[in-house]
C-alpha cells in the first residue's frame, strides 16, 4: 500500500461535514440504515466515552425507529447473555450493574462502564412493555471465553438431559489436563497434535445441533433460546480450540480464526431470531479494526480478514459500516495486558493521519461554538464519490485497543488505511474524554501530562 502525508484540508470539502450534536448525524445514518440488516458501529479505541454514548444513541434509534432485533458486541457469549436475560426480564438480576457482573476479566472496563449500564437499564425498560418476539436482545460474539462456555453447557446438559451432561463432560475433560488457562492448552496442542482436543469439541457442537433441529419452540418461549445459548457456547468452544492453538502459529491465522468466530455468530443469531419470527437485523459493536472493511488497510494487505469485509462479502448493501476517529483528549486503557485501567492523555494525532487531517478540518469549519459540536462532524462517503477521491489516502489511521503506550505510538497505534473503502460513515470527535468504569478502584493517571511527556525520561 502506497503512503501519503495529508494535504491541507480543501474549502470545498467543507460543505460535506454534517455537524455532531444537532441531530441532523444521526438522522442521516438512520436513513442510511433503513434497508440494512446490519449496522456495524465501531470504536477507534476500547476505552473513549464519546464513542460510548454516541454509539448507543444511534443503536436505541436503530432498535426504536427502524425494528433491529438487538445489539451483538465484542464481548463474550456467556458474560452478555447473562445481561440478554435482563434486559428480557429472565433473571434475578436487581440491576444493569448487578447484570454486568458477569464481565470478570480483563478488561472490564469496556463493558462495565457508566455508559453500558445506561444502554443496558434503557433496552430493559423498553423490552418490558413489549411482547418476547419483539424485544431486542444483547449477545457476544467474541471467544475468548473456553471455560466458561463448557461450564455453560454442561449445566445447561445435566437440567435438561444427565445422559447427554456425561457424555459432553467426558469430551471436555480433554481440556482438565491444562487447567484453567487456554494458553497453555494452545501451547501444548499446537506442539503435539495428539494432544488436541478438536474432536471432542467439535463432536459435542454437532450433538447440540442435532437437539437443536429436533427441538426448536414453535411460540419463541424460553427453551429454544436456552438450548441455542448452549449451542452456541459449544460453537465457542469448537472455535476458541482452534483459536488457542492457532496462537502459537501465526498471528494472521489466530486473528482470521476470532473473526470468522464472530461472523458465525453473528449469522447463527440471524438464523435463530428468523426461525423465532423475531427481526433478523442487528447492530454490532466492535472495534474499527473489526467492522472497517479489511480490504482498505495495510492489515488486509498483510492478509488479514474481518467482520467488515466478510459481511461486505456476504450482504453487500445490506451492511452499513460506521467508524470513529479522533484527534485527542484522555482514554481509558492499560499498559499491560491484565493491568489496572488508567485514564492516559491521547497524543495528538500524527501528521499523515486522518486524525491530523480532520483536527484541521474541524477548526476550520464555521460552526457555533456555543453549540457545544464545534469540532465534532460526520462524513458520509456512500455515494459520495468526489468526497471519496479527495479523502482516499492512504493515510495514517490510529487505533487504541485496551493497551494505549503512547511512548511508542506509531509503531503500536498507527497503520496505514483508506478510510472511504473502509467505512460507509465516519464521525469525528476531535477532543474526547475517557469512559468511567464501574470499578473507581482502577489506576487514574493524571490528566494533566507530565513534564516528561512523551519521553517519561
């Protein structure tokens, strides 16, 4: 992929910035959205309220407005399953914080933050008035979450069939040898194959397909999801196996593998709302490395894939993609992976990126200030072409996972995109805040730099 540095921004393009704020971006994404079966809203870091708030304000509208069956999120199915049975009103859960509680491991913050728990309390109040085949649902698709997902089955097994509990119990206990860490399984099989507990996992996902054929509930009641929440969780188990030993290979291939998971999942839950005669479209949340389409980024040159560009792939216009960017403010993340959450500066954006690019975009509109949106804009590039051409890069493009070290930034958060192939819409919000996590024990940097910054020497 060829590289270019950003051009001064050009008066002409001026005119295509939607402002943030007034509710005329919204509106337009809603109408962009009206013949899609799935939206795909994602973040350019884990860890940024604005991105938060914005993407929930959409989804509700998507949900309220215009029928979507529920939201599927970079998350795991068994941690947001629990919070789909709240939010249906099917568990003993008093409150969305209490719902939430299932998000353990790190990093908790990206779901258990104040502005979930707002979403989470907001599609709970709206499902309660309404009957099961329409409320909305919340679900992972992530799968990262071995255990727990054979847990999840066999308790599903032994309420519902001990003959078939035993038999899955025996499968999976070619994962007890390696304890509770999946990596250590990974390392181990995909040094000796003998040791692989593929067969097993997968010969246990085709045992629940099969009870899943055979007992479907014709009324939507609450069997048929909980025997597809334990398919599903086989599903995970098959995959994340495959996931884990794939880790110690290449990292394209463990990538490519968590990927295709979450577009199985995704199709799986389309499937089963269909047979339930509930709305088969979603909206999906993940990071803008998963939902921006592959294809448009140095990633995808290095042969990468993602949910973006396989959905593209399959649904063609019936995918939007919605990305985020920003230029600075503060971000919660950590510096190690299974570290304390910290709320760290966001440098400014690098010279070369569409960062940079959109930070003087934004000042250079003539927007009021007092409106609270001065640097804020959505642009849209379907069917924009001219807008396309001007904006194509390829550009710099930055993306803060759940580890943020800006002391090595270009290296860990910059790649190279072209960011109109890759979103149908991006919204820019160029001074951002940090999301508020539940948990206030979490490490808070100063907001403030140091006077080291950035070397820290």
């Amino acid at each position: 992929m060829s590289r270019k540095t950003s051009p001064p921004p050009p008066e002409h393009l001026l005119d295509r910035v939607t402002p943030v704020g007034t509710g005329d971006a919204s509106d337009r994404i809603l109408k962009l959205a009206r013949n899609a079966q799935w939206v795909l809203i994602g973040e350019a870091s884990h860890g940024t309220h604005e991105f938060y708030r914005m993407r929930a304000g959409l989804t509700r509208r998507l949900i309220a407005e215009l029928g979507f069956g529920g939201v599927a999120v970079e998350a795991d199915w068994p941690d947001a399953y629990r919070v789909n049975r709240y939010v249906r009103s099917e568990s003993d859960d008093t409150d969305p914080i209490a719902a939430l509680d299932g998000f353990q491991r790190f990093p908790q913050w990206m779901w258990r933050n104040a502005d979930v728990v707002e979403f989470v309390a907001w599609l709970r109040e709206r499902n309660r008035s309404l009957p099961r085949a329409a409320q909305a649902g919340f679900y992972g698709m992530d799968l990262y979450s071995l255990h727990a997902s054979i847990r999840a089955v066999l308790a599903y097994l032994r309420q519902t069939d001990p003959a078939a509990a035993e038999r899955a119990r025996y499968r999976y206990g070619c994962f007890d040898h390696f304890g509770e860490d999946p990596q250590a399984y990974g390392y181990a099989a995909s040094f000796d194959l003998s040791r692989s507990c593929a067969d097993e996992a997968v010969a246990q996902l085709v045992e629940l397909q099969k009870a899943q054929a055979r007992r479907q509930s014709p009324d939507g009641a609450a069997p048929a999801d909980e025997l597809f929440f334990a398919e599903q969780n086989a599903r995970l188990v098959a995959n994340a196996e495959r996931y884990y030993r794939s880790m110690f290979q290449q990292r394209v291939s463990s990538w490519n593998l968590r990927d295709t998971h979450m577009i199985e999942t995704l199709e799986a839950l389309a499937a089963h709302h269909a047979a339930l005669q509930r709305s088969p479209r979603f909206v999906v949340w993940a990071h803008n490395s998963h939902l921006g389409d592959a294809r448009a980024t140095e990633m995808g040159a290095g042969g990468e894939l993602n949910v973006g560009q396989l959905m593209r792939e399959r649904h063609g216009n019936g995918v939007l993609n919605v990305g985020f960017t920003t230029y600075a403010g503060t971000v919660t993340a950590a510096s190690d992976w299974d570290g304390p959450a910290e709320r760290k500066r966001v440098r400014p954006g690098l010279p070369g990126s569409y960062e940079s690019y959109f930070h003087a975009m934004a000042v250079e509109q003539a927007v009021d200030p007092d409106a609270g949106y001065t640097r804020n804009f959505m642009l849209v590039f379907a069917g924009d072409d001219k807008l396309s051409r001007a904006l194509q890069g390829p550009l710099l493009e930055r993306a803060i996972g759940v580890i943020y070290r800006p002391e090595t930034e270009r290296l860990s958060h910059y790649f190279h995109a072209r960011l109109p192939e890759q979103f149908d819409v991006v919204l820019h919000y160029d001074e951002t805040r940090a999301v508020e996590p539940l948990e206030q024990t979490a490490a808070a940097a100063a907001d403030e730099p140091p006077e080291t910054f950035p070397t820290g020497i």
